[in-house]
C-alpha cells in the first residue's frame, strides 16, 4: 500500500514522461480557467467586501446570452458586443436594485443578496433562453479549434488550440486588470474603496459608480470563463457547478488578490490533475471534487490568509 | 374581531382553500372522469440536456391522445409536470406533492429519485414505472409488486453491450484478456450495472477499468480520458446523463479514442454526438424504438400537438432519440391505464387498478399496430413474474447527422444477468427487514 502511494506513481511519471506532461497542461488549462472565475469573485470581494455567490451563474449567463444572441440571428461579434452592454446593464442593476439599498448593512446581508441574484438569474436565464444546453461559437468567433499533437518524450502529447487560446487570453485579461489596477485613476479608486469606503467616500470617490465598474469588469471575466468552459464542452447550466471549483481557489490564494486568483488556480487545476490521475485510481477514482478543497486546507494550515491574502491584525 | 385579525382569517381560509383544491383527489375535470398522470421532469439545471427531450415526447403522446381521442377509454388524461432538476430531494417532494391526488403512477427519470419511492410504493399503493432505468433487480414483480421498469434493464443494456463487443471479436471466449472500460456518472444510475459489469469481467475473464465522473466534474473530464489514453482498452462503455455525455464523447474524439469502440448505454442524444464535430462519427449506443417521424404515432402527434402549437418541442426535434423515448415511455403509461379501464370497468382508476394494467401489458404485432407503432418497436409482454420484458436492443451508430441502426436485435444474457438479478432482489429483500410478501392479485400470468 505504501509502495502505491509513496514510489508507484512516481515510477509511472518516469515511466511514461510523455502522460506526465500531458497531465500538467491539462491542470494548467483547468487552473487558467478555474483563475479566471475566481478573479470574478476576487473583484467583487476586494471592492466591496462582498463574497459574490452569483459569479458562477454569472459565467452561465454572460455564456448563454452569447449564444443565444447568435441563435436568434445577430452576428457573432455583434452578439459579443451585445452581451457585454448586457453584462453592463446588469451591473447597473445589481449596483441599483442590490447594492445599493443594502449598503451599511452588515456582509452577510450582502453575501445573501447575491444568493437571491443567483436564483433569479438561473430562472431569467432559463426563462430566456430555455433550459436546453448550446453549442459555443467557438469558430464564428474566430477562435481556433483542432489539436496540434507533438511528438515528444517518446509518446505524444496533445494541445487543443481552444485551451492555448484559453491561456492567452485569460492572460491578457489578467494583465490588463493588473494595469488596470494600477496605473489608472479609476483603478486607484478602485484600490482605495477596498481598503475603507468612507476614506474613499471622504475623498470624493463615488461608491456607486466603483461598484457598477467592478461588476462589469467582473461579467467581463465571466463572459471570458464562459467561452472557454463553453467551447471544451457546452453552455450549459452544468457550467454553474463547474464555477463551485473556484472556492478553494480562493481559500487558497486569498480572497482579495489577483495573482492568488492565478497562481491558486494553476495549483488547484494541476494538484486535482495529477492526484486524480496518479492517485485516484488507488480508490477507485472519483477523487478530483474533493482533492481541490483537500489541497486548499492543506495551504491554510500553514497559511491561514491563503497564500497572496492579506494578514489581518486588529487590536482588541 | 380588529381588521388584522380578518385579513389574517381571510388569508388563512384562502390559503386553505387553495392548498385543499390542489390536493384533492383527480378523478374527474368538468365533470367528467379523468385520470391523473403526474410527469416528474426536469427542464431545468445540469441535465436538461436530456430532460427537455424526454419530457416534451411525453407529454405531447398523452396530449395527442387527449385531442385525438378525448383521452383514454372515454376519461381525460390530467397532465401535470414537477420539475424535479434531475434532484432526488426535488424528486421526493413531487412525490409527496402528488400521492395524495389519487395518481395513476409515478414517473421518477432518475435512478436517485427512484431508489427511495421502491419501499414507498407498495405502503401509498401507487406503481413506478421507471422505463429502462432504476433498479435492475426490481423486474421481478413477485418481490416487487408496484415496480415496472420494461422493456429492459440497466444489467440486460449492458450484457447486450458486451455481446455486441464480443460478436465483433469472434466471440465470448475472445473476450479473454482484453481490457473494457467503463466511464460514467457517479450516482445511483452510474453505479447500478457494476455489481454485473464485475461479474461478467470474473466470468468472461476480462480486466474491468473504472473512470467514475463526479456531477461536479461532468464538463472536466480530461482526467479519466487522461486515464483512458494511460489503460488503452480495447473498448470504452458508457453509462452517462446530462453534460456527460456531449464532453465524454468530445474528451473521446479529443485523444483520438476509436469512436466505434465507444459504445454507450440507451441516452446519448443526437445533441451529445452532433456538439463534438466530426470527431464523434462511429460513436455507438443501445436503442429498443425508431428514431425519426416516419411512424403513424409520430406523425399523430404532429398533427394533433405540434401544429396546434401545444408542444414545447424545437421545430424539427420531435423524432429525436429522446423525444422517441418519451413517447414510447408515455405509450406503455397509456396501455398501463387502458388495461385498468378493462379489467376493472371504471373509467377513472386508481394506482391500485393501474398496477394491474401494466401487469397485463401485452404489446403484440397487431396492438402495435394499433398503437402506430409497427416497427417503432419490438412485441412487449409483460406478467405478474416479469415486470420488464428482457426486450432485445439494437446498436446505433452516429454518422456524422444521425444514429443509424447498425446489426440486428441482440436479446439480453438473461442465461448470465437472471441469476444475478435474482440474488440481488434476495438481497434487497434481506436487507430491508420486514419487506412485504406480495400479496397482490394476479390477473395474467
């Protein structure tokens, strides 16, 4: 038994180096995506203090609005266009409808006020476009499909075009909201409202105004997440439970850092990879849904702010 | 009394009211008799990939025989879906919901939902049909009276599966040595045909490989088809539902897995193969029914529901796989109450009548022809003994546009799967202490 845990897997590494890299760009792949949704929430959570429960269905909706758009006869990059006025227009009103009567009111309120937005956009989402799942647009809108296999390590290893488009873009994404952050005016704003509303309300910022940007910045990553998670499989609302995969992400890598969302995501997606796939086995398989959590608990026995999350110290 | 007290009155009487009209017992609507068909469905959520389908071919059959025909025998059918989202929780409160509103049975669509009403049936009196899922034990109607599951079983799907593996082979013995993996959900569904699987891997002397997908996981399966590109078997089986499906048959197409070595049990839909491209043409799975609309049942629908704009089903999707499914899951529900009516001489029949109407389903040549259904399907008899059948199963095969039958029908080891399924129901029996003799009587043997 010791043997199967502690040396056979590693011999099966050495064995077949080939399967061994395969495994690491799968889990970089799942961990780009899984950063990407839990980038959403970090978002969220850093300008508001908001644990946003919504942002996987968030990824469904952005996703289905896509392709529901295009069903209904828009062209592709129109319909693109389109889901991203709807993505504003729903942080206009998540920010009038939500925040905004709730603001003061203790984080739990909020936290279950994006419980409740959750349920209403499963029901409008269903409502609109219907429950039956949808084929990603993936060519129509330019993104590359087939595999380049390579031959290497005396085997091959497979790259899906989607998943190297999936890591160039959600890099791109995650250095543009890294500029973002921090060399424009709004981003500053952004960073000071998350660290106290009312010396950033005392200076001038608009809260509302920061809370509209955050949340469509946060549907834009959402509409990003759901084109790559659409496009290796389908839109559907199974997408939402996917989104579940970005908590230990974010226990992980903290609740307010982007380079945790990133670098919790790629442990994450690699750890599950290589343990369901070395490991697994050993009991029966199955074990990738909790080996996530598993692996985050781990982190925070060492790390209890996660591993980028800030040290909280209050005096008492 | 103040004003609050009687708007609260009020409330309260209405809320009464209400809460009484609905559950009280159907057995008639505007004043004539009516039989209440409750459809447990799912529209919504992860597995309305495969609900939708399912759900529209059923309610359009019992619809057209309502427009067509006034109902069944003279008495209206009262159609009333429960969204349960695939959830056996949601799946238990429908039940709840509707087994004190005299229904005619109970329809769980999932193994999950069914597992928990087997022990309920018998003590609410009200059958489950649960159509070619559920427990595969169950078929034997002298330990478990209430249950149907025709016309075959999850064990039957698979031992016609393995046949069909080994008629390509040259045979059961060639089976020896070779290596079958089995991917799917990991439910009660998913789990149900591994004590057999296991049996047959003994017998026939074959390795058996495991790639079990969480609900959680159903679009992340690069893990097990990692696995499968480790183990290379020589063929993959599947037992999957909802968004398992369309991404195992991508994953398959993505490492290149030879489609014609990957066959499925009786759900993949056109949708499942038709999402993975190119790639996905060769891919195999079990059916007992026609698939497209060139049948007289089918194009009664059409002309009765559909183009009285009464369905919810896409243009163009009616005939699919699952919409067929439905429809054939709707007909056995309709024989079920046709055969009550007969035997008891009411027009409105309780759980108890119908239990014995599906008993006595005899779906001969000639009644399929009737039914509009000559060669939609194979004959059906089911008995107080037998509440499935054991029906054969074709292969199908996916070209690329649709499934196309592949070989002829292939009967079920029911000389390997009988005797196990017997020891299981022995088993279940052991397990639940104090489970009940049947004591039902029997019309037809």
């Amino acid at each position: 038994m010791l043997y199967n845990i502690f040396i056979d897997p590693f011999v099966q590494m050495a064995g077949a180096p080939d399967l061994l890299v395969q495994a690491l760009w799968d889990g970089l792949v799942s961990g780009v995506l899984y950063a990407l949704i839990a980038l959403g929430f970090v978002l969220i959570f850093k300008a508001s203090g908001v644990f946003n429960f919504a942002q996987g269905i968030m990824v469904v909706f952005a996703a289905l609005t896509l392709v529901g758009l295009y069903e209904k006869g828009v062209p592709a990059y129109v319909a693109l266009a389109l889901t991203l006025v709807v993505m504003f227009l729903l942080a206009v009103a998540v920010e009038r409808v939500v925040l905004r009567p709730l603001v003061n009111q203790p984080d739990i309120i909020l936290f279950m006020a994006t419980f409740g937005l959750t349920y209403f956009l499963i029901g409008f989402g269903e409502l609109v476009f219907g429950g039956n799942p949808k084929a990603m647009i993936t060519a129509q809108l330019g993104l590359p499909r087939g595999v380049i296999d390579v031959e290497m390590l005396g085997g091959r290893v497979s790259f899906q075009k989607i998943d190297i488009a999936a890591a160039v873009i959600a890099s791109i994404m995650v250095a543009a909201l890294a500029v973002f952050f921090q060399k424009t005016r709004i981003g500053r704003a952004l960073r000071a409202v998350a660290d106290s509303h009312k010396a950033a309300l005392s200076v001038g910022i608009s809260l509302n105004q920061i809370w509209v940007i955050v949340w469509f910045a946060a549907g834009v990553v959402a509409l990003a997440a759901g084109i790559m998670w659409g496009a290796r499989s389908e839109v559907s609302f199974a997408l939402e439970i996917v989104a579940l995969k970005a908590l230990p992400v974010l226990v992980l890598g903290g609740f307010t850092s982007v380079p945790g969302a990133i670098v919790g995501g790629l442990i994450i997606g690699v750890g599950e990879k290589l343990g369901e796939f070395y490991w697994g086995p050993l009991v029966g398989g199955g074990i990738e849904t909790w080996l996530a959590y598993f692996i985050a608990l781990a982190f925070l026995l060492f790390r209890p702010q996660g591993l980028f999350g800030e040290k909280i110290i209050e005096r008492i | 009394m103040g004003y609050m007290s009687k708007v609260l009155l009020s409330a309260a009487s209405g809320a009464a009211m209400l809460l009484g009209g609905q559950l009280a017992p159907v057995q008639a609507q505007d004043g004539k008799d009516a039989n209440f068909v409750p459809l447990f469905t799912y529209r919504t959520g992860p597995f309305s990939g495969s609900g939708i389908p399912i759900a529209n071919g059923m309610r359009d059959y019992l619809e057209m025989l309502n427009q067509r025909d006034g109902g069944i025998g003279g008495a209206k059918i009262v159609i009333e879906e429960c969204e349960t989202g695939y959830d056996t929780k949601k799946g238990l409160e429908c039940y709840e919901a509707v087994k004190g509103r005299n229904p005619v049975m109970v329809n769980p669509w999932s193994t999950g939902i069914t597992l928990p009403l087997i022990p309920r049936a018998a003590v609410d009196r009200i059958p489950v049909l649960s159509m070619a899922y559920g427990l595969s034990a169950s078929a034997d109607g002298q330990t478990f009276p209430w249950i149907f599951n025709p016309p075959n079983t999850y064990w039957d799907g698979l031992s016609v599966i393995i046949k069909h593996i080994a008629d390509e082979l040259g045979g059961l013995d060639k089976l020896k040595g070779k290596k079958i993996g089995y991917i799917y959900l990991d439910a009660g569904f998913g789990k149900e045909p591994i004590p057999m699987f296991e049996q047959f891997a003994k017998d026939l002397g074959f390795e058996l490989k495991l790639y079990p997908v969480a609900a959680t996981d159903m679009q992340n399966q690069s893990s097990q088809w990692l696995g499968v590109r480790r183990d290379k078997p020589d063929y993959m089986v599947m037992y999957g539902w909802g968004a398992l499906n369309p991404t195992a048959i991508k994953e398959a197409a993505r490492i290149n897995y030879p489609m014609d070595r990957f066959v499925s049990i009786w759900w993949p839909s056109e949708d499942d193969a038709r999402s993975a491209g190119p790639g996905a043409k060769g891919f195999r799975e079990l059916n007992w029914h026609g698939v497209g609309t060139d049948f007289p049942v089918l194009k009664d629908i059409q002309k009765h529901v559909i183009d009285k704009g009464l369905s919810k089903v896409a243009k163009g999707k009616e005939g699919e796989v699952l919409y067929n499914r439905g429809v054939y899951n709707s007909m056995l529900i309709a024989e079920g109450i046709r055969n009550a009516q007969k035997l008891t001489g009411k027009k409105a029949v309780t759980g108890e009548d119908v239990r014995r109407g599906l008993e006595a389903i005899n779906l001969t040549p000639e009644r399929l022809k009737e039914l509009g259904m000559e060669g939609f399907t194979d004959p059906l008899k089911l008995s107080c003994a037998d509440h499935n059948g054991h029906g054969a199963a074709f292969v199908q095969e996916w070209d690329g546009q649709k499934y196309v039958k592949i070989g002829g029908p292939i009967k079920p080891m029911e000389d390997k799967v009988g005797p196990v399924a017997a020891a299981a129901a022995k088993d279940y029996v052991e397990k639940n202490a104090g489970w009940p003799k049947r004591t039902e009587a029997c019309d037809s043997k």
